[in-house]
C-alpha cells in the first residue's frame, strides 16, 4: 500500500513518466501502471493446492452426499463414516482430515446453510420456558436415573428444579404448583415442547389439543401455553431451558451426588436454584438476582395452590387392601367389603372412610406390590395368632423398622417360652399398646422387659402405665429458705373496735 502511495505521489508531484517511476521504485512498469490505476493493489489470487490422493475419489463422496439428502435425518453418513467406508470398500489410503475438509465444504454447497437463528428480547414477567433433564443418581439402594423438572423465567433467568420420581402427569402438573409458588407469581406466557403430559395432539401451524387436567392447571393460574415446533427443529425455540438442563448437569451433578433419600435430593435442587442466582450470565452487568427483583414485582399475582391430587373411590378385598393404580395398600381390616375414598398425589396415598381418615402410605412405584401396616391387621391376628410369624406385613414392618430388634427379641423368647400361639397373641397385645401409648415408650417399656428377663404382655404393659404415672405425677413446689425473716407486726386496732362495741352492747 505504500509503495503505491509513493508512485501516484511522485507521478502527481513530480510528473514523471512510467519508465522513470519504475526505474525510481525499483519495480515493474505494470506494476506502475497497476499503480496509477488504483490506489487499491488487487488481491492475489487464492493458490488452489492439487489434490492427488482425494481427486479420484471425489465423485464417490458426492454421490453418497447427494444419496443423503433422502435419507432419514439421523441415519446419514458423517465425514468419519465416509473415510471408513473408503478405506474399506475401496481400499483408498487417505487421512481422515484430508476428507472431513473436503466433506465439511460439499456438504455446504449440496444442503446449503443450517437455520439461522434470531437473538430474543424479552420483557419482565412476560415468558418462562419448561422441560425436563435427566441424571444419574446415587441412593443408598443404588443408582438411578432421575428426571428432573425445569421452569426458567427467560428475562431474568432465575430458574426453577425439582426432582420426580416418574414424569407423569400428576407429578408435571404438582411441580408446576411448586414451581409458581417459589417465583411467588405466575408468568403471562409458559412455553413447552410437545410434551404427551400436555399435548393430545399436534395440529397444524402452532394449534395443539391440549389435555384436560394441563388446561385446568393453566385456567387455574391464567397463564398462555405456547409451543416450540415438533421434533427436533423446535429445540432452539426455548434454548434457555435446554441449556440450563445442561449447565444442572455440569455443576451440580458432578460428580454423580450421593444422597440419603428423595427429601434430600429436593434439598440438593433447591440449595442449586439459590446459588445460581448469583452467577452473572454473558453479555450482562448484572447479576441473575439483579434481574430477579426486577422480574419479580412484574409476576401476575398468584392464586391459591391448585389441588392435583386424584380422588377417587376403591374397594377394600378380603385382605385388607385397596388397590390404586398398580399396586395394593393396606387399611384397617375391619373396613373389608366396604367402600374407601382414595387420595393419590406423586408422593403419598390417603385412604378415607366416611371423611376420617383410616390409612396413609408413601406411594410406590412399583407394579403388582403390597404396601402393608402391620397395625391394621392386629384385630385379625389377635384370633388368627399361627399367621402372625410368616405374614407379610410382619416382614416388611421389620424390613422397615417399625418393628426393632427389642421387639424381635422379645417374641423369639416368648415363643420359646409360651409356644407359638400364645406368644403371638401376648406380642399383638403389645402391638395394641401403641394405639393408648407413645411408640417410644412402648420401646422403652419393651426393652426393659427384655432386661429384666420378663418376657410376657403384663411386664410391658406394667413398664408403660409406670412410666405414664410418673410423667403425669405433680411436681411438688421448690420452696426458698428465708434466713431470719422480718415478719411485721399485725394491726388489731379493728380487732380493738369489734370487743369494744360487743362490751357496750
């Protein structure tokens, strides 16, 4: 550039011919000429490197190229896939960067550019996004994978999780609930994929059949549901979600967590919500806690929880039971025959008689289990006392600790003792203390027994009824010893008056 400089200024300044300006500068007269002729040199040409090894091999690559275009979308060649099948079905000695270039220019020109995306703006309060992001968890009975629910506001991008143990519907619309109590309002807009716990059908354009129970929830909270296009192409319509999905993953589930149980996994994801809201996303000055109190105030107002939990009835078997979806739960065996109203939500199950309360169970997930209460069956086994060693909910209350090794202890020495029957009655009498009795000190009167070597029915139930008297004795009153006390003297001036008039009289 400033060698052209120099020769339009001297041919200016100067007027020196081309013969003289190429002597001067030392270069070619038709660089001269090139030269005066514009200020601009002219770029060189790019140097198009042969390619012997790839040259005979080219019209093969675009004919699988071109045979891709029919091709399910999934299920077409990559660069890899081409350099594998070259060096096997046709013996080609190439590198695999040699062919992923040529690959990655002919697969521009035969498909042409991807979607082009358009950066979004949006107002406080107006959208949040939703989906669900799986991980591996580690409980104390092994790893599972669990699925993880995520409303993320899009303005401010304070965002939402929480832990489901199956993504039903029941569950997808209880988080919803949780997930607008903790925002402590409602967005205008929700935006989903086509997910079946919302969609019943996709119409065409952006109409959906929506299901009954998702229209109830947003009728409920007044919010607008809208959705991205079907299938992969509408992944990018809520990209801030999906990417939080990620970012969960990333920095809060690794390494893989190991938890003690669901209540603490819902603890993991709420203490994660409060600790992003600290972080600063890119291309903003302030922090996502910042943009939350701004977003916050701006939330429709939030009405009274919707309930989700199913209703409905069921009938008691002959065992005890009531089935709920795929499994039984057991009730007071009295109640067999009759009707019970059955409460279900995604984590426990309430069964009701008559508007009382008869049986409560955390929800399994299982198929075809039993979910039995060793109490609900005392009336039957007090005369049915043989079944009472091999029943199974003997077993899953051992399984479960609710019957301790105290208590385990004590039947086996009663069994030796008393024999079978007669140990089972006395131990379901024990049983039966914990309706009159605290649990602990039905234990503590269980355990005593145990030590002293007092293994029947009457040594605990006495242990109970002391430690009872004992509590629900008076306390005496603690009086303070007052040294050399000054008492006043009494006034009997009145008392004076009183005899004086009893004397006149």
């Amino acid at each position: 550039m400033e060698l052209y400089e120099r020769i339009r200024r001297d041919r200016t300044q100067q007027g020196w011919g081309i013969r003289r300006l190429a002597r001067e500068h030392g270069v070619h007269r038709r660089d001269v000429r090139a030269a005066l002729t514009s200020a601009e040199p002219t770029p060189r040409a790019e140097f198009q490197r042969p390619q012997p090894a790839l040259g005979r091999w080219t019209s093969w690559i675009d004919a699988v190229l071109e045979n891709d275009r029919e091709q399910p979308r999934k299920q077409r060649h990559t660069a890899r896939r081409i350099w594998n099948r070259l060096r096997e079905e046709e013996g080609a000695t190439l590198s695999e960067i040699t062919v992923s270039r040529y690959v990655r220019e002919r697969k521009r020109e035969l498909l042409g550019v991807g979607d082009i995306y358009v950066p979004m703006a949006h107002a406080y309060g107006e959208q949040a996004e939703v989906d669900f992001g799986e991980s591996m968890i580690d409980f104390p009975w092994g790893r599972e994978k669990v699925s993880f629910f995520e409303m993320r506001a899009c303005a401010s991008g304070a965002v939402f999780r929480w832990p489901v143990r199956r993504q039903t519907q029941q569950a997808f619309l209880e988080a919803h609930v949780l997930a607008f109590a903790h925002f402590g309002g409602c967005f205008a807009r929700v935006r989903y994929d086509n997910l079946p716990l919302a969609v019943y059908k996709v119409l065409r354009g952006h109409l959906r059949e929506e299901t009954a129970r998702f229209i109830v929830l947003r009728s409920h909270y007044l919010f607008a549901s809208d959705y991205c296009q079907p299938g992969v192409r509408g992944a990018h319509e809520k990209g801030g979600v999906e990417g939080e999905c990620g970012y969960f993953r990333r920095n809060h589930l690794v390494p893989v967590p190991k938890v003690a149980g669901w209540a603490e996994l819902e603890v993991l994801c709420l203490d994660s919500c409060r600790k992003d809201l600290r972080r600063r996303m890119e291309g903003r000055e302030r922090t996502v806690a910042q943009e939350w109190e701004v977003e916050r105030g701006l939330l429709q107002t939030l009405p009274d929880p919707l309930d989700t939990r199913l209703r409905f009835s069921a009938e008691v078997d002959d065992k005890g039971r009531v089935r709920v979806k795929y499994n039984r739960y057991s009730v007071p065996v009295l109640l067999g025959g009759l009707k019970a109203e059955v409460e279900l939500s995604t984590a426990e199950v309430v069964v009701r008689h008559r508007g009382n309360e008869v049986a409560r169970h955390a929800r399994s997930y299982g198929r075809g289990q039993d979910v039995l209460v060793l109490d609900h069956y005392l009336e039957v086994l007090r005369y049915k006392p043989r079944a009472f060693s091999g029943s199974l909910p003997l077993r899953q209350a051992i399984a479960a600790g609710t019957f301790p090794q105290a208590y385990q202890e004590l039947h086996a020495k009663m069994v030796d003792r008393l024999g079978d029957s007669e140990a089972a009655r006395q131990m379901v009498d024990v049983l039966f203390l914990h309706r009159r009795y605290a649990a602990a000190a039905v234990l503590t009167a269980v355990q005593a027994a145990v030590d002293a070597g007092a293994y029947n029915f009457a040594a605990v139930a006495l242990g109970v009824r002391g430690a009872e008297d004992v509590a629900e004795r008076p306390q005496l009153l603690s009086l303070r010893l007052v040294v050399d006390p000054q008492v006043p003297l009494p006034d009997c001036r009145q008392y004076d008056r009183l005899l004086t008039a009893e004397v006149e009289s």
